[in-house]
C-alpha cells in the first residue's frame, strides 16, 4: 500500500469522532442528493406513464401537403393526396407492414375516426368516434381496464363512451342511442360499455365503435384516417416517428409534441432538482474544505518535521487530498446506501387506495453519478487545505 | 579540505520586520569536519537556532556561501534542499519532534517510506534496529503520544538516522529533559557519533553537553567567536 495512503488513513482515524460526523454531515448531503434526484425521476417517470399508457406513442396520418412521388422499386412510398381529395391512406396495409418491421414499434391499431353527434331526445352532444377493430380496443388506451359498467366488447356492434358523456345524455349499458356523423349517416347503436379513465377529455368526448361499423357512417370504405403506433419505449418514439416518416411518407408525429407541456413540467422539475444537488454537493465540499484547513492548523508543527525531514510538499499535499478523497468516498457509499433504504422505505408508503404516496423511484437516484461526483468534490475541496499544508515553513512550524 | 564535510562562508542572516531589521548572524565561517561531535553555543538570542536552520537548509542566507560534500548548496531549489535535507541530513529538535498519531516504528521509518512510497520491510527492519540501538526496540509499536520525554528524544535521534545521514543537526537536544534523561541522550549521541562516525551538530545552553563534545564553536555579536 502506498504510504501516503497509510498516512491519510491514520490522520482520519486518529480523530475518529469528528471525522465519524464529518461523514455523518456529507452523507446526509449524498442522502439528499439521492432522494431528490429518485424523487423527480419518478416523478417524471409517473407522469410520462400516465401520459403515454392511455395516448397513443406515434400517429401516422396522411401528410398535408403532396408528397413527392418517388421512384425507387425498393421502397414503399405513400400515394400522394390531393389536397382537394378526402384525406385518408388507402394502402394501410402496406403501412402496417412497413411499422412492423420497424425495430421498436410493438402495437399498430388501425383508426377510422371522425366527429359526431350523440342525440337522445332533445339532447345532444358532440362525440369524437374512434373506429378501431375490435381486437384492438385496448391497443392504445387500456379501456378494459377503465371500463365501470359492461365490457369493451365491440364485435357486437354496440358503442363505448366515457362516463361523463353517459351522465350528461343519461345514458346506460343497454340504451340505444342515435349517433349522426359529421358526414351525413346516422345510426342506432346500444350502448356496450362505459368507462373512466380520469382524463376529461377522454370521459367527456371519446366514444369507441368497431372499424366496420364506423366506415359507413364515416364513408371510408377502404381507407382509414390514422394508424396509432405504440413503442416499446415511449422516449424513443420521435426517433422511431423519424425512421417511420422518412419511409411512409405519411405525417409521423411522436406523443411528444402533442404533450409539450409535460415535456416542459419535467423539465422544470429537472431544474429544480439540479439546484437542490447543486447545494448538496457545495455542502459537501464547505464541510469537507474547512474540516481538513483545520487540521492544517492543528497539525501544523508534525508538517513542519516532515518538511524538515526532506519530506516533499508534494507527500503533504497528496496525505491531504487522500484524507479528503476518504471522507467523501465514506460519506458517498454511506449516503447512497442511507438514501436508497430510504427511497425505498418512502416508496413503499401507499395511500388509502393502494397507490404510492409518493411517486419515488429508489432505482432511479443517480447512484453512480452521485459517488463519483462526491468524491471529485471531496478532492477538490482538499486542494485548498492540501497546499495551506504543503506550504508550512518548518522553521515557523517547529519554533512555535 | 577533503576532511571537510560542511563548510559555510561568510554567512549573513538579516530579519526584517517591517521596517525593522535585525541582523542575527553577521558573517559566520565555519567547516565542520568528518565525525566530528561539535557543540555550538552562545547566549540566548545569539542564533545558535537560526544558524543551524541556514547549515540544515531549512532557511536560506542573507547571503553567504554553504556547501555540503564539496557541492555548493546556494543555488539549489526548494525541492533539491528538501531532497537533500531527507537523504544527506538529520535532524533532532527539542519539541514537536514526533508525529503523535504514528509508532514509534513509524517515526523512525517515516523519512525513509515517505519518499519512496512504501514502507517496505527492509526499511522496518532498518527503523526496528536503530529503535534498538537507542534502546527502545521494546516500545517500537507505542504510539509516538504514549511515550516519555527522553524516550521521544531517543525515538527522534533513532529517526534522524534513517537514511544514514552525512551530519545530524540537534537543537537543544536535551533542553526538555531532566538531567538522567539528557544524560542518556548525550551518551547515545556520543556512542553514534563513535560507532558509525556520524557527525553531529549540537546546539545547547548546557555546558556539561558541550564538555561531552570534540569541539565547542561558540556564537559571539553574530560571529563565531573561537574553536
Ligand atoms: N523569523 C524571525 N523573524 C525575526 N527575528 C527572528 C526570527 N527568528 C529569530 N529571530 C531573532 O533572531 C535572533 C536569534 O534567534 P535564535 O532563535 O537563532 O537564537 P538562539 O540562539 O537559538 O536562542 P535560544 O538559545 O533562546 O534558543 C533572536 O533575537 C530572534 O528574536
Ligand atoms: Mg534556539
């Protein structure tokens, strides 16, 4: 073992219980540091999953403008679309085929959709119909599991809707109501299903019908209006919406921009932890900095014998740093430990309905960085203390 | 001259004090000679200290010539004299001489291990023997704080020799003991002094030390005042 290693490791046992607080006072700070960096990473992580378990990941639609024909036998290239023309694809499957195979994408749920009415009676409301197959009715937006009262069964022919929608026309599983589409055809349909999924404008607005059923009323006999992708990660999704446009030619948009607010929320949230870790860390370095000046100080006269002895500054400064690179490689693996347990412990807390009270994700508390960072810190905040040290005049050290 | 270990030239020492200056040594010329055991002494005040810290390299000249083995040593930087102190000198002071936290072992070995970076066995066994030779061998694991006055001395003498030096410096070497306890220490320096014929620099206010050495140089008005 190196002899400098020897000495620093001497010098912070010699005075075991300020150095066991000065451990004690960085931990604490790495605790911090790890259990708001796992707090706003799950925060962010809940957020994005609420958001993108019930959205689709990508949308592919037919691009506005016209697209450019091209002439490569190899590739697949959208028919273009008039502007004046219906918009819609038309070679879907195509389209399918091309998402499949596409690394990343695991569901492909092909949309019929279109504005409508809902009318019972005197009332009537608008309704957003999402026309999908019957397989697929929990492709994007899990509404099996949301639905409160019948099923999510559409092979019957019947409509699902929010329950906000339902209690406004007071509508129940079983009641026929007339659905007017925007483009002229209207139709009885019961009611299958009723769900809550807690977004507004799913609950008050959204209704679900069978891809069969929703051409007619939206004359689209072979085309549909949209295709919803989801990802395996949703974060990859605008690279994969990239990748997709550039071989469809259909307008790709990523879940992402449709939700720039959230993106906009974590990402002042990221700040604002950045700031916390930012004071953590110069706590760390402070305590560190000042505990290892005044050992400087006290130790003042036992440095003057070494530099008399022929001892280099450089063996002082080094005994210094390694004293500090100590205390914080202690205080870091202590500290994340510490933070971890009581990440864990936090997390563990649920609220009456059995979800977490708080939404921390203890695997998400930037160990690695938090380590690392502790210890370049602890070194740098040696540096001052190490050459106050390396500078001791032995002829003043050992007179006084 | 090639019997000439240290040989020191019109040296000057001036402190400055803000506008005060005092000039402590006024132009000492001395050589000390191989194996030799010399006494330095002089009133308090004199510089006996001051002139031990300029031939130690701890502490430049005003001006003045130094030169150590026939190599002159005013030039040199920091560093050199540090790596000159550690390998050609030894030193013996009379406080603070130990590292508190570190055996005695340690202590011996201290010069030795730190610029080589390890304490390797060779130089334990080294540090064991000198402890040995100043009759501590058994508290070579006491920890530098758990030992007596005369025994750190003994320890510090012991270390000063760790690297074989050319010239030990000791500074009122006994200043802090009681009169059995600087009698042992003097006989040790003595019997080292005969034994390996290390060459020892002795400053004391004690004039039965200096009866105990070869040669008595005395520090008059900032100048050496006769041999
Ligand atoms: N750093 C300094 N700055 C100013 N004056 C100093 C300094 N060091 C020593 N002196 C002065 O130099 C003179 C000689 O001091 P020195 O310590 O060498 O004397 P000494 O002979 O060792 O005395 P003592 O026997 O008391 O140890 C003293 O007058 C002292 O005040
Ligand atoms: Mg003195």
């Amino acid at each position: 073992m190196p002899f400098s290693l020897i000495v620093a490791w001497r010098y912070i046992t010699a005075n075991s219980l300020q150095t066991l607080l000065l451990v004690l006072g960085v931990s604490l700070s790495v605790v911090v540091f790890v259990f708001i960096t796992a707090l706003i990473n799950g925060l962010s992580i809940f957020l994005t999953q609420e958001t993108t378990s019930k959205i689709a990941h990508i949308e592919l639609e037919p691009a506005n403008k016209i697209a450019s024909v091209l002439t490569n036998d190899n590739r697949f290239v959208a028919q273009p679309v008039s502007t004046l023309q219906r918009k819609q694809i038309r070679n879907w499957q195509q389209v399918i085929d091309i998402a499949q195979s596409t690394p990343g994408v695991s569901v492909i749920s092909p949309i019929v959709d279109g504005n409508a009415f809902l009318v019972r009676g005197e009332a009537t409301q608008p309704i957003a119909i999402q026309g999908v197959e019957p397989s697929k009715v929990d492709a994007i937006t899990n509404i099996s599991r949301y639905i409160i009262k019948g099923t999510a069964e559409l092979t019957t022919g019947g409509l699902i809707i929010g329950a906000d929608l339902a209690d406004e026309l007071g509508l129940l599983v079983g009641t026929p109501v007339l659905l007017k589409s925007e483009r002229g055809p209207e139709r009885l349909l019961p009611i299958t299903g009723i769900f809550r999924v807690n977004l507004a404008s799913l609950d008050k607005r959204v209704g679900f019908l069978s891809i069969n059923v929703a051409r007619p009323l939206f004359e689209l006999p072979d085309g549909i209006t949209s295709l919803g992708l989801k990802v395996d990660n949703p974060a990859d999704a605008p690279a994969i919406a990239m990748v997709l446009q550039n071989s469809t030619q259909l307008k790709s948009t990523p879940w992402q921009e449709k939700n720039k607010s959230l993106q906009d929320a974590t990402d002042a949230q990221g700040r604002t932890g950045n700031f916390i870790q930012g004071f953590a860390l110069l706590a760390i370095v402070i305590s560190i900095a000042s505990a290892l000046l005044l050992s400087t100080y006290r130790r003042r006269a036992e440095i003057g014998i070494m530099r008399a002895t022929g001892i280099s500054r450089q063996f002082v400064a080094t005994v210094f740093i390694l004293q500090g690179v100590f205390i914080g490689a202690l205080g870091a693996f202590l500290g994340a430990a510490a933070g971890y347990q009581l990440c864990v412990q936090l997390a563990s807390i649920t609220k009456a309905d059995g979800s977490a009270m708080l939404p921390i994700a203890p695997s998400e508390g930037s160990y690695m960085l938090v380590i690392i960072l502790t210890i370049v810190g602890s070194a740098l905040a040696a540096v001052l203390p190490a050459r106050s040290a390396s500078s001791v005049d032995p002829v003043e050290a050992i007179q006084q | 001259m090639t019997n000439t270990l240290l040989f020191a030239n019109n040296i000057i020492k001036t402190f400055r004090n803000g506008e005060h200056e005092t000039c402590v040594l006024k132009g000492i010329n001395l050589s000390i000679p191989h194996g030799k055991m010399m006494a330095l002494q002089g009133a308090s005040g004199s510089g006996k200290s001051t002139l031990l810290n300029i031939l130690g390299l701890l502490m430049r000249p005003t001006s003045g010539e130094l030169r150590l083995l026939d190599h002159s040593l005013i030039n040199l930087s920091d560093a050199q004299l540090s790596t000159y102190r550690n390998q050609h000198l030894g030193f013996v002071f009379q406080y603070h001489n130990l590292l508190p936290d570190f055996t005695a072992l340690e202590n011996v070995a201290f010069p030795a291990a730190a610029p080589t970076g390890r304490l390797t066995s060779e130089i334990k066994k080294r540090a064991l023997l000198l402890l040995d030779k100043v009759g501590l061998s058994h508290r070579s694991h006491f920890l530098a704080s758990q030992l007596s006055g005369g025994q750190k001395q003994r320890v510090a003498i012991a270390r000063s020799l760790i690297n074989n030096p050319k010239l030990v410096f000791a500074d009122e070497p006994t200043g802090n003991l009681d009169q059995d306890s600087a009698k042992q220490v003097m006989n040790l320096l003595r019997d080292i002094n005969q034994t390996d014929n290390t060459t020892f620099l002795i400053s004391t206010h004690d004039n039965s030390v200096a009866a105990n050495c070869d040669d008595i140089v005395r520090i008059v008005d900032g100048k050496i005042a006769g041999v």
